[in-house]
C-alpha cells in the first residue's frame, strides 16, 4: 500500500499555523521612540574625541559639570600634550588637577583619571584594543574597582571609547523612560540599563546614537518641567500626560 499523499499533512502547511515568538511590544516602542528622535535632530556624533584615551578622559572629567567644562579640560589637557597616558601618569597629581580646574573639582579629577591612566597601563599597556574584545561583564567590573569610577562613566567609556553593547542608562534617559511609563519611577542606574539592553538589539553604534539622543530631548522638551508640546516623543503618550 503507497500512502496516501491527501491523508498527509504538507510539513510548510504546519509551519504556518505553528504560532511564533510573541511580538516584542516595547522593543518595537522603544525603537519607534528611537527612529523619532533619529527623524528630529538627526545624527549625534557623540562621543568629541581624537582617541580611545581622549574619551575616556572626557567621561571622567565631565562627572557632574556639563560638557562644556569637560571640553575645556580636555583642550588643556591637549595644549600640554597630556592625552597620552604614559605621559599623564607621569605627571604628578597636584599639575594634573591645575590642567583640569575648568572641570571642577579638580583634585577630585586629577585622582581619578591617574587611578584610570594606572589601570588601562598595569592592564593593557595604555592600548585600547583589548577593552574591545575581552569578556564584557569581567571587564565591567574590573573598571567599577578603578578608584572614582561609577556604574555612569565605565559604561560611557565602554561605549564610546571600547563600542562595547553597554547603554548609558543616565538621568536623562531614566527621566523619559519613567515619564513614558516604560520603567517605574524610582528605577535605579542597574534596573534602567538592564531594561534598554534586554529590549533593544545588542548593538553599540544604535545604543551610542540612542543615549545621545535621550540626551538631546532631555535638554530641548523634557526637562525638569516636562514641555511636551512639540516634543518628537509626543506621540507615544497618546491621550495622557506624562507620569509623575
Ligand atoms: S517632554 Fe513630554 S513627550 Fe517629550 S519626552 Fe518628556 S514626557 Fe515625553
């Protein structure tokens, strides 16, 4: 007896009513969120740096001040030939910090970035390389240990110095993310980063443009009094107000 081809069922038949992954909703918003601030004010090119190392150096030296400060800094760090961290750890901390005062706090600063400069030369010889290829969460941690450097700046050196998937998950970004209901109020550095990472794709150049961005609508509409007329995000709280 031949079998009977009506009385087997066609295996892409079953494919088709085998039911998929659930679709990811708040990807799919976060990404939307996303491609509007993209549409808005276009590309960020963050993060201003000549080298890995001027990054770095920038993620620590703009700890609570704003960029323009930071920048300042950094220009006089270049002036006296200092972005290069054999030269840097050469200098003593008291002439590094004088470098830096535009910064603010600079003995503070000076500090840390000799502590970060001993780290990336003990480690790695000053290179950059490996901070892009080694074990993500290791590394992390190993550069959490560096004497003055938080949860915020290792993820902004990762990021912006390594490409590392990390998502700077900062206060501005918590702030929007809260006021649109995807993260509850209170969430912490940890919970937020967690929260971007597991729903967008794992890719530095997108989690780069995103933070960047975050930034931007937090300085232009969502403030601490949120002006969300006009805003490119407006559109996702639909009928409601922002959450207080
Ligand atoms: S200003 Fe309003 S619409 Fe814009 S991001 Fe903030 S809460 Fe959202």
């Amino acid at each position: 007896m031949s079998p009977s081809i009506g009385s087997v069922r066609r295996p892409d038949a079953r494919r088709r009513r085998t039911p998929g992954p659930p679709r990811d909703h708040l990807r799919a918003r976060l990404l939307r969120l996303y491609a509007a601030l993209e549409r808005r004010f276009g590309p960020q090119r963050w993060w201003p740096g000549r080298t890995a190392y001027e990054v770095a150096v920038g993620a620590v030296l703009t700890q609570h001040t704003a960029w323009t400060n930071a920048a300042r800094a950094v220009a006089a760090l270049r002036a006296q030939r200092l972005l290069r961290p054999r030269r840097l750890a050469a200098r003593g901390e008291a002439e590094v910090a004088r470098a830096i005062r535009a910064a603010g706090t600079p003995r503070v600063k000076a500090r840390r970035l000799r502590a970060l400069t001993r780290w990336l030369l003990d480690r790695f010889g000053g290179a950059f390389a490996p901070l892009r290829r080694l074990p993500l969460a290791p590394l992390r941690c190993e550069l959490l240990a560096v004497p003055g450097i938080g949860p915020e700046t290792a993820d902004a050196i990762l990021l912006y110095a390594a490409a590392r998937p990390v998502f700077v998950a900062d206060a501005y970004a918590r702030r929007v993310l809260v006021r649109h209901r995807l993260l509850r109020r209170g969430a912490g550095y940890d919970e937020a980063r967690a929260f971007l990472e597991a729903r967008l794709p794992s890719d530095p150049v997108l989690f780069n443009e995103f933070h960047a961005l975050l930034v931007r609508v937090g300085k232009t509409h969502c403030r601490t009094v949120p002006r969300c007329e006009g805003c490119p995000l407006r559109f996702d709280l639909q009928s409601r107000g922002p959450a207080r």
